[in-house]
C-alpha cells in the first residue's frame, strides 16, 4: 500500500475506452509509422495470397506482379531510395 496522498506505482486496469484514448494518441503522434506499418503488412498479406494461389492452381502469378509492383511503389525494393515513401 502506498502512504496517503502518494499515487500507486502500478495504475489500475484501463476500461476500453481508456485504452482507445491512449492509442488515439500515440496513433496520432506516430500516424506516419502506424501507416507504413499498415502497408507493409498489407503487401506481406497480398504476397502470400499470392504464393498460395501460385501452388494451388497457377493464377498465383498475377498476385505475386501485384505484390512486387506494390512493394517497389512503397520504396521497399528500392530502399535505396527513401523518397519513394512520399508516395504512401
């Protein structure tokens, strides 16, 4: 127990609607980083789609174009070129 007048070192559990405010925040202080996150998983996704259709029946092909022409808009296969992640 803390002495009175002295707040709790561990803070109690957060309602959902407190946990939404706080990731609001740190949402909008790192919008940029949370958003490039968001595409990168999203091409991940779309090339594993991709690679699965390949093996299953060969349509995959079309999935795995889109995915390399995806990846290169967001500057990950030209990484030597990070002006490229203006575009996102």
């Amino acid at each position: 127990m803390s002495p009175a007048g002295v707040p709790p070192d561990i803070p109690p559990d957060l309602s959902i609607w407190e946990m939404l405010l706080r990731f609001r925040w740190w949402f909008r202080r790192f919008r940029g980083v949370f958003l490039f996150l968001i595409q990168v998983l999203r091409s991940l996704l779309l090339c594993l789609i991709g690679i699965f259709f390949f093996l299953r029946n060969g349509w995959g092909i079309i999935g795995l174009l889109g995915c390399l022409m995806r990846s290169w808009r967001l500057g990950i296969l030209n990484w030597w070129h990070p002006s490229d992640l203006s575009q996102i």
